[in-house]
C-alpha cells in the first residue's frame, strides 16, 4: 500500500485546529475520506469546509471505507472507539490521554495485537524540536545516568473555559490529565521508560472553587468545578530515579512556564529551551541549541510518523504500553490524593 485512507472520529476542536490539516498537508501518502461525529451537523460543516469525501453519523460505516483513524472524541470514548475500529481492521492514533483508566488501556492494546494493527497516542510534545534534540542527548549519553527528574507544567489562572475540559464525567479529571500528561508522557520517554516503584500524589481543587474568578482563558462555573487545577507528585522508579512533578492550569504564580530538567551523574539537561548542563576542563560547562527556523511542527510530524508506520515505512514513536504507563501514573496520582497514602507498584 502506498497511500493510506484516513477516517476522523470527533471533528472538534483538536480535528480540526491539528489533526485534518496535518493530515491533509501529507496529501501524497494520506487521503482523508471521511468523518464522524455524534453531531452530525458538525460532522457535515467540517467535511465540506475540509473537502472530505464523507460525513457519517456511525463509526461502523466509516470504518469501512479506511484503513486508519484518528479518534478526536473526549476522553471517556477512546478506549471503545479505538477497540471497535481495531477489531474493524483499521489501524488507530487516539488522542491523549489514551483512556481514562489502565484497564482501558490493556483493552485497546489487547485490540491492537489481536488484529495485528498499530495503535498509537497523540503524546505530541515528542515531536517537537527541543524534545527530539533532547531524546538524542540522552541516548547519547551526554548527562550520563539520569538521578532526578523535575517537571513543571504551570499555567497562571488559565482553566480552559469551552469544549468539555473541566466536565470529569467526559475527561476523568482536569489539570493532570489534561496538561499533566504530556509532561509525564515526555518525562518517561526521556527517561527510557522506567518502572514506577511508587508515587505520592495531591491533587487540589481549590482555585477554582472561589466566585468571581480571574481567567484568562473564558469563563467556567465555579460553584459545578469538580476537576483538579493544581496537582503534586513525587514518584520513585526501580532504577533509582526520582522525579518531582507538578501540573496545574490555575496557580498563583508569576507567570506560565513549562519545565522539563533531568540531572543526571555527567551532566544535566532542560528542554524548555534545550540546554545542557555539564562540567568539563575544569570549568562549568553549558551548551544551548539553536532550533531553526523552519522547523515543521509537532503535529505534522506525529502525523507523518503514524502515516508513514501504517504503510510500512517507519516505527510509531509513541507505542500503547508507554501511554499506557502515563495513565497508570495519573490513575496512582488521584489515587493516593484521595487515600492520602502512596500507591505501590507491583510487578
Ligand atoms: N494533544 C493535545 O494537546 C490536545 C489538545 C486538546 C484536546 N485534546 C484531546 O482531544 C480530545 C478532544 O478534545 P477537543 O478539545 O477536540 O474536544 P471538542 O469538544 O472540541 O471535540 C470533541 C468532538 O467529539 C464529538 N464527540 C463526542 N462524543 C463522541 C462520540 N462518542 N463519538 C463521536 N464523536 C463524539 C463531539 O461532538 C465533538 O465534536 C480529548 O481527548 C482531549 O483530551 C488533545
């Protein structure tokens, strides 16, 4: 096969803002043929607006007439979604977080190797320049082995007021599985994967509880507000590693700042922007890249890798049992924030 037909499940906001016109700049290997949504006036708008062949209003007859899908719906639908369009024969990229809970997860994977067909999650932050110079860093060894991870995915009163963002019932929860995830997700890939040992969790829904709020970011009602918008953790892995982590869409902090810094034995490394950090000649020793201009974007490149996987001429970047684990991190994470006890992994 040399070109790969696509279908799109959910045409919101991330169908529509990344996903169709990245796939849709991929003309040569990838045809969008068809969308659907349970609305099925916006499944018509977007299919004409984007120039997509069909609009239908059942996954099942979309599955039909493709080899893959996108699934772009809330959170609580990925894992049936994606199960059904597995057993259909297609090939799946899910949004982030791939499902609400673990066991979710182990049934799209389980879909996945039943059907021989690839399944893999929207974790873009990979994808991005600094990301990928920094996944070269490591793999080359340049801070040696990593000891701490220190993780910052800090918003200033920047809850996302449309879409279903705050609606638990839709998402699972707020803050953590929303933004959090993709820190973790990119943390873990960094850190080749290590297994979690332990991890003590607080998620808080305080901020944005009080009335007359100061958002930047559209309005939403305080008194229904029943996500986390501030959440700390601290977790252990069997290799020795710690990481300190924090997420939050609302803090009372200077300003917004995404952080991601690893120090390791031989050095150190931030990707927010990609430096490192080392000691040699006798003198302290930092070193920062340029990214160029030019540059294609994250989403245009998670699409480029699940077209080019799907026909054979890659390896999928984000693979199922390592979103898997960042779920089972965020699942650990409100766990022990309800128990007040930490939640021990066993293998
Ligand atoms: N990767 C990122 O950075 C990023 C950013 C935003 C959203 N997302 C994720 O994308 C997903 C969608 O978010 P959004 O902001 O686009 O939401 P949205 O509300 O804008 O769009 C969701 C669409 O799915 C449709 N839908 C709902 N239930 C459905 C079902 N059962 N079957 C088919 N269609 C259904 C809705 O009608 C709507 O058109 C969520 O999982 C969210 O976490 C990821």
């Amino acid at each position: 096969m040399t070109h790969l037909k696509m279908g799109v499940i959910g045409v919101g906001g991330i169908a529509q803002d990344r996903h169709i016109p990245s796939f849709k700049r991929l003309s040569d290997t990838v045809e969008l043929t068809a969308v659907q949504d349970v609305n099925q006036e916006r499944a018509q708008e977007v299919a004409k607006r984007f120039e997509i062949p069909h609009a239908f209003s059942e996954y099942e007859d979309l599955f039909k007439q493709v080899d893959a899908v996108t699934i772009c719906t809330p959170n609580k639908f990925h894992s049936s979604i994606a199960v059904a369009a597995l057993e259909a024969g297609c090939h799946v990229l899910c949004e982030k977080p791939m499902a609400i809970t673990s066991k979710e997860c182990q049934e799209m994977i389980d879909a996945a190797e039943r059907n021989d067909r690839l399944l893999s999650i929207a974790y873009h932050f990979r994808y991005s320049p600094e990301a990928q110079l920094a996944k070269k860093a490591m793999d080359h060894e340049e801070i040696g082995d990593p000891l701490v991870t220190r993780v910052q995915a800090m918003r200033r009163r920047k809850v996302p007021g449309w879409g279903v963002f705050t609606n638990k019932d839709l998402q699972g929860g707020g803050s953590l599985i929303d933004f959090g995830c993709h820190l973790l997700d990119l943390a873990l890939w960094l850190l080749d994967d290590p297994e979690p040992v332990e991890v003590m969790g607080k998620a808080y829904n305080r901020l944005s509880k009080t009335p007359d709020q100061v958002n930047d970011w559209g309005a939403f009602d305080h008194e229904t507000f029943n996500v986390d918008d501030h959440v700390t953790s601290y977790i252990t892995f069997s290799n020795g590693l710690s990481m300190q982590f924090e997420c939050s869409w609302a803090a009372n902090i200077k300003e917004d700042h995404t952080t991601l810094s690893i120090s390791g034995v031989d050095g150190g490394l931030s990707v927010y922007p990609f430096e490192l950090y080392q000691a040699k000649y006798g003198a302290l020793w930092d070193s920062s890249a340029k990214i160029r201009e030019g540059e294609p974007d994250a989403g245009l490149v998670q699409a480029k890798n699940f077209v080019d996987s799907c026909l054979g001429q890659d390896e999928l970047i984000v693979k199922p049992e390592q979103a898997m684990k960042v779920t089972q991190l965020i699942e650990a994470i409100y766990k022990s924030s309800e128990t007040g006890k930490s939640v021990t992994f066993t293998k």
